[in-house]
C-alpha cells in the first residue's frame, strides 16, 4: 500500500511537472510570436516610407483623372459624323462664315451669306430631310432679302 501511494504521488507530480514545463512552453512560443509579429510590422512600415505613399498618392489620382476622361468620353457627343453629314448637305453656292455647338441641348448654329434665296431654301430641305437633324429653325428675318442674304439657322442632333 504504501508503495502504491508513493508511486501514485510519483506520477502526480511528474504529471503536473510536466503540465508546468508545457506551460512554460506555450508562454515562451506566445513571447516569441508576439515579437516576431512587432518585428515584421516594423519593417513593414519602414518599407512603406514616404516614397511609397507618395507613389500610393500618384497612382490613386492618376486613376481617378482616368475615370473621369473615361466617363467623359463615353458623354462624349460625336460632333466629327454630323460635321460630315453637314458638309454633304450644304449647297456649295453658300458661304458659311460661322459653325457652332452648344452641348446642353446638342444644338449646332450656322451662319453665312447667300447669293440667292433658293440656295437657302434647297439648304433647309436638305436638312430636314436629313433624319439627324431636328426642328430646323431660320429666323423670319432670313427670308425677307431674294438676294444677297445674311443667314442664320439653327437645328438639333440627335
């Protein structure tokens, strides 16, 4: 009996010396964890120095300038095709003096002169007939000279 106490008290105490160095064991591998982990974010941020966040800074604007030109170009109105179209049209007895567009309602302005009234009547058909172009505008003042005539006429793209 007393030998079966004394090997029990035996294994009890080289069980909990065993649960102590395992013990011992788990704080040093934290210990170590923990300074290996402060070690590694401390070289990474001395390797992103003000350098990298400088370029950091480019980069993300320079992405942004790209956005912006991105969604500009997709709004963008393709004025190349209608100026086309438009040149095809106008009777070449005119003399245009003046084009312009004004992108908030895709409307283009003409003016010019014209030797004979017929020239801007031919010129207004053809517009009108053209299916891009729409409310096709001459002010009243245009039609009043047969000759020798200062014109404006306006109209919108589609």
């Amino acid at each position: 009996m007393r030998i079966s106490v004394i090997l029990i008290i035996t294994v009890f105490s080289a069980l909990i010396c065993l649960a102590l160095l395992l013990l011992l064991i788990d704080i040093n591998l934290r210990t170590q964890y923990l300074l290996e982990k402060t070690i590694l974010e401390n070289k990474s941020e001395e390797f992103e120095s003000t350098e990298i966040k400088q370029l950091k800074s480019q980069v993300i604007s320079v992405n942004e300038i790209l956005e912006w030109i991105s969604s500009a170009q997709q709004e963008k109105f393709y004025l190349c095709g209608n100026i086309e179209k438009l040149s095809a049209i106008i009777p070449f007895q005119l003399d245009i003096s003046n084009i312009s567009y004004r992108e908030q309602n895709n409307e283009i302005s003409l003016s010019g002169f014209s030797p004979e009234r017929e020239f801007l009547l031919e010129l207004k058909e053809r517009l009108e007939e053209e299916n891009s172009f729409k409310n096709v505008y001459f002010p009243p003042s245009t039609w009043v000279d047969a000759i020798d005539i200062d014109f404006l006429v306006k109209f919108n793209v589609d």
